[in-house]
C-alpha cells in the first residue's frame, strides 16, 4: 500500500474542494436540509462534468475504471464540506453493485447513466428488525413473464425519495441472493421518507407489493453484495473523516479566537487536551479509513472485510467524539441553529450507525479473527 497520493489524486482533490466551494457551501447545505431529494440539478450535472460520478464505472461504459482509493479523494472532501447530495448511494454504492452482479448488458444498461448524472441510483439492503444483517432477505422475487415481481419492505434506504433506479436485493424461489432494478414509480411500490437526525443524509422506506422489476445479472449475487457493503463501509468512514477533520479545524479556530478571562480559550489546558485527542482520533481513523479503501481494490476479499470492519469499528465511536468534543470547545454557540458546527456533529453521529455500530462491528470483528487468525486471510 503507498500511503502517498499521486499528482492526479491531489489534483483531483483540489478541484473538488474548489467546486463544493463554489457551489455547494454551507449555506447551500442549509437550503438543502429539509429538501427530500438533498441536491439540485445544477450541482449534480456539476459533480458528473467533474467525472466523479464515473469513478467507479469501466471505461467502456463512460466512467474512468478507478478504484475506491481515487473515490476516498472525493469522499473526503465531500465530507469536509457535509454534502447532501446522493453521491455515495449511486456513485458507490449502486455502481458498484451493478459492476460486481451485473452482465454485460446490464453495465451497458445501467452504468452510462450513472457516469454521466442522468440516473441517480441507490441500493435497499436492509430490512425492518434485522438491523444490519443483510443476508438472507426476507424480501421475496418470483419471476413473472420476462420479468420479476418483488414482495418486501426495505428500510434505511440512502437517497430513496430522489432516485431514480433502486436495486433491491430480494431471495428468489431457488433460496439465492439476487439483485433486482425497480424504478420508483412503478405500481405497487410505495416510497416514504424516514424521519433522520441529521438532515444532509436522506433515508427512506420502500414497500414492494409485487413491484415489477428486472434482475441484475443471473447467479447468486452473495459476493457481489458483500463487497458493495464493504466498499460503502469504507466510504462512510472515509467521508466521516472529511467530516471530523473540518469540525477539529473549526474548532481550533474558535479556541484561538473566543476569549474568556481576558484569554483565548485555547491556553486553557483542558480545551488543548480535547483538541489533542480530537487530532489523534482523525488521524488514526484517516489511517484505517484509507486502508480499508486500499484493501477494498487490492486485497483478498476476507482481508477487505477484515480492514472495513475495523475502520467502521473505531470510527463509529472515535469520530463521533471529535463532533461532541468539538461541540463541548464551542459551548453553548454550538446548540445553536445559527452555528455551523452542529451540522458536522449531526454527520459524525449518523455515523456510528453504519453496519450496526461498533458494538456490532466489534462482534464481526471478532468472528472474523477467530475464524481465521492471520491477518491477511485468504479466504
């Protein structure tokens, strides 16, 4: 693994922060927090004349065939700046899922609209009172004609309201795992919106009472989906990283700014010690997050579930501190609407959810290990 970014990623990175700047500031974040689609047309044809939509995607079919690692360079920094938009569901997480389980002609259907902005897609994995498990749905697909029809409910689903294709795992009548496309207009499917503490991640609940939908790919999609779970469990804490990190910067410069007793707040030492850990914590889980994204292109798939669930693991919790701490340094300015810190306190506390939480990701760490005690794993 290089720990160093090329001059394509930092150049990447670069323009990146320089449109969310431009386009996408803070004050568009508040504009966006109550809106159920989290974006506008004109910043998501942005994002896609920027080509990160495609990142992701083969050439072939318009994207650029990178990797999760070049994906982090723009996750991060749309962590930095909490982004709305439905970025990591359809650039991640749906265009992963159509590469990993689709056939040629479902990349040749699906994927150019994903590159190029003109579909945003999602995924719907998980289901009422399973938590994170996402095996074995309880979600049924029976064939129907040339086609299928889906009977199931799905929770959580990132980006629900906006979409515009939803892939849908459901069990099919031989016992597999299988993927299935729906759009969200289609009869018998039913689409809410879910209440959420942090208004920059929308979530919605889609009901399927024999929706029709065509299948992604042929064969049991069980690989396909365990890897899209683990590369958007690298993602998430990839951003939360972006995240944590603005909040520390904004938080060491209100330190060195608010006086109190005739001082900064920041020669205190018990502002300088939260800030301390607050560094630590960022760094270390920049560390895992950027592993877990290596491990998610490069290493055996046990290994890549292995740095994921790690990541997940420590962020949950650790990043989570930065946003309160973070909170604690701003005192009471901090609860407030007006403030700005509040919205990556929100972020980095949706954060501890993913995957279950790390008490969760604790127990998946720990079977992993004591399934196979060698780090790398070849499973």
């Amino acid at each position: 693994m290089d720990a160093e970014f090329d001059p394509e990623q930092e150049a990447l990175r670069a323009t990146v922060a320089r449109f969310l700047d431009a386009r996408a500031p803070l004050s568009w974040v508040r504009e966006r927090y109550d809106d159920e689609r989290g974006t506008t047309d004109d910043v998501w044809r942005g994002l896609a004349d920027l080509g990160v939509l495609g990142l992701l995607v083969p050439e072939r079919h318009g994207g650029s065939g990178a990797g999760i690692l070049d994906a982090a360079v723009v996750l991060e920094e749309l962590g930095r700046a909490v982004h709305p938009g439905p970025y990591t569901s359809s650039a991640v997480g749906a265009a992963s899922l159509v590469v990993l389980a689709g056939s040629e002609s479902d990349h040749a259907a699906r994927l150019p609209g994903i590159a190029d902005g003109s579909t945003i897609a999602t995924v719907a994995l998980l289901e009422p009172g399973r938590r994170a498990e996402w095996r074995a749905p309880r979600t049924a697909a029976r064939p129907d004609g040339e086609g299928w029809r889906i009977e199931g409910t799905k929770v959580h689903v990132p980006d629900l309201v906006g979409a515009d294709l939803v892939l849908v795992t459901a069990t099919d009548p031989d016992g597999a795992l299988g993927v299935f496309a729906v759009a969200p207009f289609a009869p018998g499917l039913r689409i809410t919106s879910e209440p959420v503490v942090d208004g920059t991640r929308k979530r919605g609940t889609l009901t399927l009472a024999g929706a029709p939908a065509q299948r992604v790919g042929a064969a049991d999609a069980t690989d396909a989906v365990a890897e899209t779970v683990d590369r958007l469990g690298a993602a998430s804490v990839v951003e939360g990283v972006g995240t944590a990190a603005r909040a520390l910067e904004l938080t060491t410069e209100y330190a060195k700014t608010r006086v109190q007793f005739d001082v900064p707040i920041g020669t205190f030492q018990a502002v300088q010690h939260l800030c301390a850990d607050m560094l630590r914590d960022v760094e270390l889980a920049r560390a895992a997050s950027y592993y877990a994204c290596w491990a998610a292109d490069a290493a055996s798939p046990r290994e890549r579930h292995r740095a994921v669930t790690m990541a997940l693991a420590f962020a949950g919790d650790a990043l989570y501190g930065v946003g309160a701490s973070a909170i604690q340094v701003h005192g009471g300015i901090g609860y407030t609407w007006e403030h700005d810190i509040h919205l990556f306190y929100k972020r980095l506390l949706t954060l501890q959810e993913v995957g279950g939480g790390s008490v969760d990701q604790l127990e998946e760490l720990a079977a992993i290990v004591l399934d196979d005690p060698s780090p790398a794993g070849t499973g």
